[in-house]
C-alpha cells in the first residue's frame, strides 16, 4: 500500500516524560481495538492484500508499539535478519566473541528465533511485553514443536541492548518467512545481512523498502565480500540511496576462513564499534527507538486510513448485493400484483367454475332488472346453490399458486445471476442451492393463499355483521360473496375509480353487480381496497421470506457494519496525540567532538582496509575490559 506523508516529522527526536505516551498509547490502543472489529468478509477489489494489511498492522501494534509506548525504557531490540546462508547467525555468535550454547542450541529449530539479551534485562522478554503470540523458552530448554522465542542471556552484552537472531526471510517454509517478517516489524533496529553474491535479491529488498517506507531505523551487512570487490559496495550504496536507504549504515565483512565457527575479530570490529556505542549510549539508543517508533506511527495512520477506505468498500458490496436480491424480489412483487389485478386469472379453470357457480342466464340478466329484483334473485340463489361456490375458491387458489411460484422462481434466478457476475456475491454461493425457489415454497404458498382467503371471508362476515336487513343473505351466501370479493379484487385496481371492466365474459360486472346489491357502492370499494392490501400483504411476506435465503448470507457475515467512518475519527486522534507528544520533546544535544551517533549522517560503509578499531571498543563490546 502506499502511504501519504500524514504530517511533518520534528526535526530531532529526544527524550520525553512517561506522561506524555499516555495520550498517545490511548489513542493507538483505541486504534487497534477498531482494526480488530473490523469486518472485511466479502470478496472485494484485493480484499486478500487489505486483510494480510489489517493483520500487519495489528500485529505490529501488538508485537512492537503499544509495548514499546508502554514501556519507553526498555531495551533496544536490535533484529538481526536476512536471506538463507546470509550468516546470520555466525555474525551474532561472532559479536559476542562466543557460540552462546552448544551447538545447535542457538537455532535448534528454523521456528525458534533467539533473542539474546544482557542478564539484567531479562524481565522485559520473559514476559509478553513484546511479542505476545511466542512461547518463551530458555536457552538450555529442548526443542519445542510450535513457535517459540529462545532466551539467551549473555552478559557480553551492554545491558539496555538485545539482539534477536531471526529466521531466513526467504525460508522455504511460509510460516517461517511470516515469522521473519514479524520479527523485523518488531524492531527498534533492523541490522539486515545479505552476501556479495545476493545483495540484489528481490525479497530483502522489498523488505527493506517496507523499512524505507516506515523510516525504521536499519543498518545492512554486506557478508562474503572478496578483496578488490570494490564494485559490489558501490553497487548496493546506490541500491540503498535510490531505495530512501541512503543514510543508514553499511558495513562490509571480507570473505574469511572462520575460527571455531566464529569470524575474526577483525572482520566484524565495524559492526562490533557501532553497536558498542549504540550500547554504551542511553540517549542514542533512545532517539533510535523514537526514530523508528515515530516511522512506525506515520506508517500505521497511512495503512488505517486506506483499511478505512476498505470498510467502506465492504459496506458498498453488502448494499450492492442487498440492491440486487431487492429488486429482483420487488419485480416479483409487481408481477404478482400486475398479474392478479389485470382479470388474467379469471380465465380457464377459474370461468369454468365461475359460471358453473352463476349460471350462464337468469342470475345475470337478473343484474339489468335492477337491484330490488336482484337482491330477490339472491336470496334464492345462494339458498339453492350455496355448495358450488368452493369449486370457484379452489381453482382461484391454484391459479393464485402458480402465479406466486413462478414469480418466486424468476426472483430467485435473476437474485443469483446478479450475484454471480458480481465477485463478492459469487464468493458467497459456493453449495448453496439459491439460484430457485427454495424446495418447501410450495407448502408456504398453500398456506399464505389459503390464508388470504380466509382473510377475505372475514371481510365479508364483518361487513354484514354491521349492516341491517343483510344478514339473512349473509347467513346463505358468505362463501358465495366472499368468492365474488376474490374475483373483483382479482379483475380491478382495487375499484377505487368504479368503472366497470368486462372481463371473462362480464365475469367481474356480475361479481361487483352482487356485492353492490348486499353492501353498496361504497363499501363495495374498500372490501376490495382491503382484500388487495391483505393479499400484497402475504405476497410481500412470502416473498420477503425467500429474498432472506440471499440476505442472510450477508447478515451472518457483518459486512453492513463494516464503517470506515469510526475508523477515521480515532486515526485522527492518533494523529493529534502524536504530533501533541513530538512537540513536547527536547532536542538531543549534540555530542562531543568527533563522536559519530549511529544513524545520523551520510551513509557508512567500513571494509577490511578500515583502521582496526581500538581493542577497548572491542573489548567493552565483549565485556572482557572496562571502558577506556
């Protein structure tokens, strides 16, 4: 990811009061607190590189900053990384002038990084102050089988100062290069160590470039180098200025028979120096930590800024998808309506048994010789007939069936389609069998239809309980008139505008003509009204039902609470808290005359032609002299 600027650096790092983390540490823990809630399920545009980046980031909090704001006084963790063969490992035995256990010890499995810290400062690693996910183990513990940091005390090293001895960052097994990774964002000082002959590898550098990118602080080992090989130390200085590397340290190791498993002294006295300065000065390895702290803080307010932007994304799929099974469902319920309003069902089976039930003559021609001789023509209508009725009300159930099975199917096929072309749907409809309607509908829509049915006869019962004179038709023909209220709410809009329609040879005339006849105009219209919004009612239920066998797949998942906007706020915060903090901090005086602090400066590159330093630099180093 790329990472703007969030705002300008100080100029000079220095020493701070506890007090002053305090904001700080609140607004990186509340930080990380909303990167470990945050929801990023759905398969959107790179989701694979934004969820490694949210791990990243909570595991360099957890493995490197909150511990380190917690704890500002504590040692410095020099990682000691790079690729296979590098010499890693020979390097810090070599440092300490000693193998620091028997053989094989040091690096008894490629999963078992080892830390090596001055006596004195073994509470700071024995606990879980900085990587929390490791196992500690002691130096002269067996083997262990999962991931474990081994602890090494040895007093040949300045106290204040650890070196950590990580595993290869090119190892063959991914568990191992994750773990390497790790440890390097958990530094306070990288010191990288790569060959004459693989210096321009691609994976350290895109290590170091994350390093460049974060302004850790880093210093490189150039191992392996053949006299005269001038070329090679030009070659990965200009490696390092064009990569934003230009002002850490470079140091060259000759290539050398090794004594005891050990290089010369001569060959690493210039790494040997540097850390021994580094070690020997509180102030020093104090602003070096500051330096990568602040680089690590710059870098992780750009990674949540862009996981913020990666929410968003999410929440936008998860209203996507919702929008696609919406419509396809909403369709169907305009279908269904249009269909069951447009006297299309009052074909086929329905007439047959329609005019089975009115007959094809008298009661009809009964409609054109007014009401008073219609209301006659009822009464010993449906006390002569009243058993022909249900055949009506069954066939309008099945054609009502059909229309809603056939619309749910169509919903459901343009509901997966739309989620199959989409990569975040698609993702979500490995074996599931979503693209019909689901297999127990069939029962669900006798049950809703048989329902609405009942709602209708209801209506009808309820409007001439309130009506005098009525109720001695009612008591013959309910099922007759709730049957003719189906048919008119099937074959209108609803008989807001009262035209008559003629539909299926005068079927709805005569059902409104027999409604009108027992209950009026007036209620006529809103029985309909209300008997078309129970049925819409049902629909929109069924419907509604299948619409969630997609949504649910979204609602288990969480991605509609996934916000960048909360997000935003406490990154802001860390932002305040940060440049509050660097605008409390003193300047670091400078040193002596002729003192060179690590870090600071053009970069340095020292060879075997380099002056042998001072043995007490050597010595101090090693813990065999005093200090000059």
């Amino acid at each position: 990811m790329s990472v703007p600027e969030p705002y300008p650096r100080p100029a000079a790092s220095g020493r701070l009061e506890a007090a002053v983390h305090v904001p700080l540490l609140d607004a990186l823990e509340r930080l990380r607190s909303r990167l470990v809630a945050l929801p990023l399920p759905l398969r959107t545009s790179g989701v694979d590189a934004v969820r490694a980046e949210r791990d990243a980031a909570i595991a360099q909090l957890d493995d490197y900053l909150l511990p380190r704001l917690r704890a500002h006084s504590a040692p410095l963790l020099v990682v000691v990384g790079g690729s296979t063969g590098a010499g890693k490992s020979t390097l810090v035995n070599s440092l300490l002038g000693e193998v620091v256990s028997a053989p094989g010890v040091l690096r008894p499995t490629t999963r078992s990084p080892v830390l090596v810290h001055h006596p004195l400062d073994a509470r700071w690693f024995s606990t879980d102050r900085v990587l929390p996910a490791l196992a500690r183990t002691s130096s002269a513990a067996p083997a262990g089988v999962g991931r474990e940091l081994r602890l090494v005390p040895s007093a040949t090293l300045p106290q204040g100062l650890a070196l950590l001895d990580a595993p290869d960052i090119d190892s063959v097994d991914v568990a191992n290069r994750a773990l390497a990774g790790e440890l390097l964002a958990a530094a306070d000082l990288w010191l990288f160590v790569t060959t004459a002959a693989r210096y321009a590898d691609a994976v350290p550098w895109e290590l170091l470039r994350g390093a460049a990118r974060r302004r850790a602080r880093a210093a490189l080992v150039v191992d392996r180098v053949d006299r005269g090989a001038e070329a090679v130390v030009d070659d990965l200085r200009r490696m390092m200025g064009r990569e934003g590397l230009g002002d850490s340290p470079l140091f060259v190791v000759p290539e050398t028979v090794l004594v005891d498993g050990l290089l010369p002294e001569p060959a690493v006295a210039a790494v040997s120096r540097w850390l021994t300065d580094l070690g020997a000065d509180a102030a020093a390895r104090a602003d070096v930590a500051l330096a990568t702290r602040d680089g690590v803080v710059d870098d992780l307010v750009g990674r949540a800024r862009e996981l913020a932007a990666a929410a968003d994304a999410q929440r936008e799929a998860d209203a996507r998808l919702r929008e696609r099974v919406r419509s396809a469902y909403a369709d169907a319920a305009a279908h269904v309506r249009a269909v069951t309003s447009d006297g299309a069902l009052l074909r086929g089976e329905v007439l047959a048994r329609w005019q089975d039930f009115v007959g094809t003559g008298d009661l009809f021609r009964s409609v054109e010789q007014g009401v008073g001789r219609l209301r006659d023509s009822l009464t010993g209508f449906f006390r002569g007939r009243p058993a022909v009725a249900p055949g009506v009300e069954t066939a309008l159930a099945h054609g009502l069936q059909a229309v809603l099975l056939d619309a749910a199917d169509e919903a459901a096929g343009r509901a997966h389609a739309a989620w199959r072309a989409d990569p975040a749907g698609a993702a979500l409809l490995g074996g599931l069998e979503l693209s019909r309607a689901s297999r127990g509908l069939r029962d669900e829509v006798d049950r809703q239809v048989r329902g609405w049915q009942a709602d209708v006869l209801g209506l009808v019962r309820e409007q001439g309980a309130g009506r005098r004179g009525t109720a001695r038709y009612l008591s013959f023909g309910v099922n007759a008139l709730g049957v003719s209220l189906m048919v008119l709410a099937f074959a209108s809009t609803g008989g807001l505008t009262g035209v008559e329609v003629g539909i299926a040879g005068g079927t709805a005339v005569l059902a409104q003509k027999l409604l009108e006849a027992v209950f009026g105009d007036d209620a006529v219209r809103r029985l309909t009204v209300e008997a078309r919004e129970r049925l819409d009612v049902r629909v929109a239920s069924l419907l509604d039902g299948e619409a969630t066998r997609f949504t649910g797949q979204l609602d288990a998942l969480g991605a509609m609470q996934a916000d960048g906007g909360p997000l935003r706020e406490v990154v802001d915060d860390v932002v305040a808290a940060a440049l509050a903090e660097r605008a409390h901090r003193s300047p670091v005086p400078p040193g002596p005359a002729g003192d060179s602090r690590p870090l600071r400066g053009a970069g340095t590159v020292v060879d075997e032609a380099a002056p042998r330093p001072r043995r007490g630099f050597w010595r101090r180093l090693l813990g065999r002299d005093a200090p000059a």
